[in-house]
C-alpha cells in the first residue's frame, strides 16, 4: 500500500511539473489542490524565465485561514519528487484573514507587538522570500516584509497542527514606538537606524492555544494566544 501510495504522489508531482511547463493555469489549479490554499487573480502571465506573474492576486491558507492580497506578484514554484517550494516577490501587499476581527492596535503588550505586523491593515510595499512546502509542515527559508512603518523578517517551521518553531524580527519606526509604553520598550526593544527599534525573539508552540514559548537573550516567557490577545 506505501508503495502505491508513493507512486500515486509521484505521478501527480510528475504530471503537475510538466503541465506546469505548459499552462499556468492548470500549475496553479493542481497547486493550490495539493497545499490546500485558495488562490484568485485579475490576470496571470508567464515571463521567459517561466515565472509566473499575478495581478490583483489573493491566497488564502484553507487550514489557518490567513494568507495576503498583492497588487502585484512574481511567482516561482518548483514541483518535482522531493516536494515542493516557492520562492515570490509581492508588491503592495495586505494580510488577509477569514476566522478572526481586529479591534485595533495593542502596544502595551508583547504578544499584541508581535501580532501587529500580521494585522490586515498594513500595506506592505514589498514581501519576498522562499517556502517549502513539506510533508506535514511549511519550511519558510526567508520572509522579508517591508512597509513605511514597520519591517518584518522570518524564519522557521509551521507545522499543519499550529505550531510554530521560528526566529522573527520586527522593526517599528519612531511613529509607532512612541505610542509604546517606555517601561516596555526599554526592556524588549533595541535601537536600530534612523530612529527605528526592533524586537528579536523566537516563537516555540502552538499559537491558537496559549502555550506559545517567546524568548531572547533577556527573557523566556509563556503568552496567551497571539490572535486573542491582540483583539
């Protein structure tokens, strides 16, 4: 039975790699049945290097109900026997979220900063990076986010059961620290260029429930649900 189920894998990687060669339309159909995402666009054209190229394009994550809005997308999926992965430049970009309501923004406390760059209200000017896309898991190799206020980069797994095991950064401009509590940003931030200070932790646990580990060189501490504590 393994072995049929292995062939069967095989085959589908196989016949979406050489559609992929063919028709963009039908790569990104067979794609998004395999990773269980929904994915819609105005336009869609491929370039010489076969880079896939989105306009208006919006995907969403079935299983965590999240994903973004680009204006504009430059898409590179690579699909072959070992799995798959993605590597994508995004421009004018916006969180999408389908499970939950954001009530504004929290600065006064540390789960409510590290769930601030994911809240849907920023446009993000560009988002970069490289996904792996694994049995059970996503291996995200680089995520880099930059907007006027607030910059954010990523590494780590994301496992299909809510877990996270990952190094984040996040770099808030002088228009939003100041809006910080001073006893809070005196302990948790470190001054960067022009003004701008950044929080560096890693994130260990599952994030809809609250045992998400948060920890640096200063602290290791438990919070509550990074999604509830922010509304």
């Amino acid at each position: 039975m393994r072995i049929k189920k292995r062939l069967a894998i095989a085959i589908m990687i196989a016949l979406a790699a050489s559609l992929y060669l063919f028709s963009g339309e039908i790569a990104v159909f067979v794609f998004s049945k395999i990773h269980n995402l929904k994915i819609t666009y105005r336009s869609m054209q491929k370039d010489k290097a076969r880079d896939i190229i989105f306009n208006d394009l919006v995907i969403i994550d079935q299983r965590k109900k999240i994903g973004f809005f680009a204006k504009k997308a430059l898409i590179k999926p690579v699909i072959n026997l070992s799995g798959s992965s993605v590597h994508f430049d995004m421009s004018s970009v916006n969180f999408v979220k389908n499970d939950t309501e954001e009530t504004g923004e929290a600065f006064d406390s540390l789960s409510g900063l590290i769930s601030m760059p994911f809240m849907t209200q920023w446009r993000y000017k560009n988002i970069s990076g490289d996904i792996f896309f694994l049995k059970n898991r996503l291996n995200v190799k680089k995520f880099d986010a930059e907007s006027d206020a607030i910059r954010l980069t990523f590494t780590g797994d994301i496992v299909h059961d809510n877990t996270v095991n990952g190094s984040i950064a996040i770099y808030f401009h002088e228009s939003l620290t100041k809006k910080i509590p001073p006893e809070l940003s005196s302990v948790i931030l470190s001054n960067e260029q022009d003004g701008w200070k950044s929080l560096s932790v890693n994130l260990t646990g599952n994030y809809k429930t609250p045992s998400v580990q948060v920890s640096n060189k200063l602290f290791r501490l438990n919070i509550k649900s990074i999604k509830n504590d922010a509304r």
